[in-house]
C-alpha cells in the first residue's frame, strides 16, 4: 500500500502520504488452502501514526498475483470504499515482481480519512496461487507479496510475517522465515524486501 503518484502514474491523488508513518505492519500469508482449491487468503494491518491534522488519503494497494477476490480494507475496524484500478505503465520497477511469477497484477484504490494521532489500516483479500511443475511431478504453487509500495510512507518501523502452509508440506520463502511447524515466521526492523516469494509443495516423493 503506497502513493499512487510515484514514477509518474496517475492512478490516484495522494496527498499527504509522507507525512503519516507505519509504525508497524503484521503481515499474515495462510496457504493451507492451497491444496485443494488454489486460493490463499491474505491478511495485512497497517499501524498508522498521523502526528498532524487529520488527513484524507488516496493510496494503492497493489497485488502481485491478478484479480484480488474479497477485498476488504477498514481503518479502526470501520469499511473503507475500494474500487479496481487498471495497473499504469509508470509502475515503478521496483514495485513488479520476476516474469516467472508474474501472473497478471491489479490495483486496488483505497480513501483513508485519518485522523490525528494512531489508527489501524487492516486490509483481507484471497487470491490464486501460481500453479506449475519443475521437472520433477510436484506440483508447486506461488504467491508473491508486494513490500516495496510501503517505502512511500513518511517511515517504516517494522515488519512481522507469518506464513502458513498445508500440514506436511515444505516451502522455500524470500526473505528467508523461521520456521515453527507449518508456520513460517519473521519479524524485521526495516523492509526486508521489495516483495516477499513463497514456494510452497507437498514433500517430493523419494527417488527410487
């Protein structure tokens, strides 16, 4: 989530945006559907601090992997209006993802009103996993996750990541997490990143 003005595009009016800093942002990635039906649901909250006047705010919030389904953002537990946007060519570079994952990307524009002080953004949303093989039969799915549009902000204080996959099943995920059964987790002082990579897979047969 970041201004919609940066490298020129005209996706939004920001206003403001470097002015209100994230104190913290807890970032939850749940893959434990995957098996099944493809689809992950994602889980992010901004902790916002507006040290001046209350501000209204036109940010976006872009997804790495297509058609966000279930979008929902609040702000202090209160919905927000949203609405798709199509993604401008002026994206900055360092917003995209590798071609081997990109699937398509959307734009999602969010209006905050902000008031004076400190207030949670909370943002939920399910999306598809990327879906392919390697050489070996495994299936593998991705999912991607954008950091870099946070770096908009007046300051960044933190990042804290949980990612959760299938019972069982391995993964590989940049920046690197710790992991605690099925869940994967990291807490960090800056941003990591400019996207957080999860490969996620059933454990590979052994080969004979």
């Amino acid at each position: 989530m970041g201004d919609p003005r940066i490298g020129g595009s005209v996706v939004g009016e920001g206003t403001g945006i470097r002015s209100v800093t994230i104190t913290r942002e807890e970032l939850t990635i749940d893959m434990r559907a995957v098996a099944e039906s493809s689809m992950v649901a994602v889980s992010a909250t901004y902790h916002l601090d507006n040290p001046g006047d209350a501000k209204q705010l036109d940010v976006v919030f872009v997804t790495g992997i297509g058609r966000a389904l279930d979008f929902v953002a609040t702000v202090d537990g209160k919905a927000l209006a949203t609405r798709p946007m199509p993604v401008p060519i002026e994206l900055p570079p360092h917003w995209m993802l590798p071609e081997y994952t990109r699937r398509g990307m959307e734009t999602v524009g969010i209006r905050l009103e902000i008031p004076t002080g400190r207030h949670d953004v909370a943002v939920t949303y399910k999306a598809p996993a990327v879906l392919y093989h390697r050489r070996e039969p495994t299936l593998r799915h991705q999912f991607p996750y954008i950091l870099a549009p946070a770096r908009t902000w007046g300051g960044f204080g933190g990042l804290d990541i949980t990612v959760l996959v299938p019972a069982g099943w391995d993964a590989e995920i940049t920046p690197p997490l710790k992991r605690a059964g099925d869940r994967f987790i990291g807490s960090f002082s800056s941003i990591p990143a400019d996207s957080v990579l999860i490969e996620a897979h059933a454990p590979e047969a052994p080969t004979v």
